[in-house]
C-alpha cells in the first residue's frame, strides 16, 4: 500500500521513539538526518519502507547493526523458561493445536516497537493472566488444509513472540510430518522484527527451514525480496490462509485483501488498514507459479499450498 497521509504522524512518532536508544548529544544530526530522507520519500513505496529507513540511521547512528540486540536476546531467553510449562499446557489440553494457537494468538502482544512504549514484565504479566481467559477456536477447516497441504509459509512476526511460534509449528508437524514448513524472517535487523539468530534461538529449525526474505524493512516489501528467498518452485495455493495474530481463516476470498486489522485488546498495535496481494507474496518470496483465493492479515501468517 503507497504511503498515506495517515502514515506520516506514525513515521514521524516512531522517529522520536526510536531516538530514546541514541544518546541525547547525536539526537539533533539524527532527526536532521532523517527529515532530510523523509523529504525526498517515494510516496509511491509501502509505509514499512519509510520506516525500515528510520531505522537503519538510528544503527547508523548508534554504529551498530542491532540496538536491539541484548533485548531480543534476553526476552526470547525468559520466554523460553515458559515453554516447559505452556509444553505441558498444550499436551494436556483437549485439542493441543487449538491450545498452540491460542497461545500464538495471545503472544502477539510481545511488541517492542518503541512507538508503543514496550514493557517485557508487563506484557508477559498480561500474556499469562490471558491464558486461563476461556474463548474457543474453530480449527476444523484449518486442520484439514494443512493435513492435505505439502508446503506452509509462516512470516513470522516479533522476536519473543517467535518463542511461542515454535510451539504451534510443532503442533503443525504433528499434525502432518511429511510437511515442508517454511518460516520467513527478515534479512537484518530492524526494531523487534524476528530474524534469524531469534528463529534459530526459539528452535524453529526443528520444525521448518528458516528462510530470510533478504531486506530490513518492517515486513516483507515484494520488490526488495531477496531472490534466495525460494525454497521451491512449483506449488499451488490452495483457497486457504491463516493468520494467528490475531486468529482468522479465510476461504474463497479474493486475493487482493484489504481489511482493518487489529491486535486484541490490551496488545500493542493500534487499528490499522493494510493492502496487499498474498499470492504475489507467496510467488515473489517463494516461487511459486500461481495462486488463487488467499487472504491475510497483521500477526504471525501461515499460508497453505498443495503440489
């Protein structure tokens, strides 16, 4: 989606955020720095692109590739001390996969963008009272099309939140062994966005291939797709896709999706709208040859194929 007039205060609410990580005396050549970029921003490219831009002259500033990196390191280690207990939740629960999801539903509220002023006790205070909050999933559909899919596309979202990913991705696996499971990361750091090293931290690679779209900017941007990014082409996408954040199914929708999106409440993201073409991510990130009836929205995003 081209860049709104809507975008603009949240571009600039995010630069000043993202200033509290630079030491006060830099602050004033990086806010020159970025009004200079935002000046001559292409209103044609998606809002993530600004905002990826941001963010690599905050670690141009800082010289770093990560300012986030001792932080995402020590959230997805006190997240995974959870996962003994939240394991042993899922295996005595009466549907183990409706429980992981459920649990991945509720771990979209680990958010540590700075715009929205990230607490880790608070929000793992919050995701742990959620849990013994009662609501019911309708995974019947969704079971189904992954028994019968061949590959799954998961984008992750947030490190912390990967955590809990790989607890769903293993309920996947159960569910269909022979599955070629895929989880895309970004190609480098950008705020809390999930890469790699959190992948390999929360042990994703037991149960899909880790794969990198290539790019820092704040999801997946289809022309700055990385072309190593193909796992394999030749695939089909089936009418389904699934978002875990928060929980959606949808069938037979067109595949040019276009909704409001939200997080539940009390979770960090603010009302939205976003715009994109699923099928043109699944070929642009995967190679795939066509797709057909697919649909998406904010959160960790799993799409189903069949060969």
């Amino acid at each position: 989606m081209k860049i709104q007039d809507a975008c603009l205060p949240c571009i600039t609410a995010q630069t000043v955020s993202c200033a509290a990580l630079i030491p006060e005396a830099d602050r004033p050549a990086f806010y020159r720095s970025v009004f200079h970029t935002l000046a001559q921003l292409d209103f044609n490219q998606p809002a993530p692109a600004a905002s990826g831009a941001v963010y690599r002259l905050v670690k141009q500033t800082l010289r770093t590739e990560d300012p986030y990196a001792s932080l995402r390191q020590r959230v997805n280690e006190n997240l995974l001390a959870e996962v003994p207990a939240l394991s042993l939740r899922i295996s005595q629960a009466s549907d183990p996969f409706a429980e992981a999801l459920r649990l991945a539903i509720l771990a979209n509220g680990f958010d540590f963008n700075p715009i929205h002023h990230p607490d880790f006790n608070r929000m793992l205070n919050e995701f742990k009272t959620a849990l013994d909050v009662p609501f019911d999933l309708e995974t019947t559909a969704l079971k189904q099309a992954l028994s019968e899919a061949r590959t799954v596309l998961v984008l992750g979202d947030n490190f912390g939140e990967v955590v809990i990913d790989a607890l769903l991705l293993e309920q996947i696996h159960q569910l269909n062994p022979d599955l070629n499971l895929v989880y895309a990361v970004r190609g480098q750091p950008v705020v809390n966005n999930v890469i790699a090293e959190d992948a390999r931290q929360a042990g994703i690679h037991r149960w899909a291939r880790i794969l990198s779209n290539g790019d820092d900017a704040l999801g997946t941007l289809l022309p700055r797709t990385s072309a190593s990014s193909s796992p394999k082409a030749g695939y089909q996408l089936t009418s389904t896709a699934a978002s875990v954040g928060p929980y959606r199914l949808c069938n037979g929708a067109p595949v040019n999706c276009c909704h409001s999106r939200h997080k539940s409440a009390g979770k960090a993201s603010p009302l939205q709208k976003t715009c994109f073409n699923v099928a043109q991510l699944w070929r642009a990130v995967c190679g795939v040859s066509d797709a057909t009836n697919a649909a998406s929205i904010d959160g960790t995003k799993c799409v189903v194929v069949t060969p």
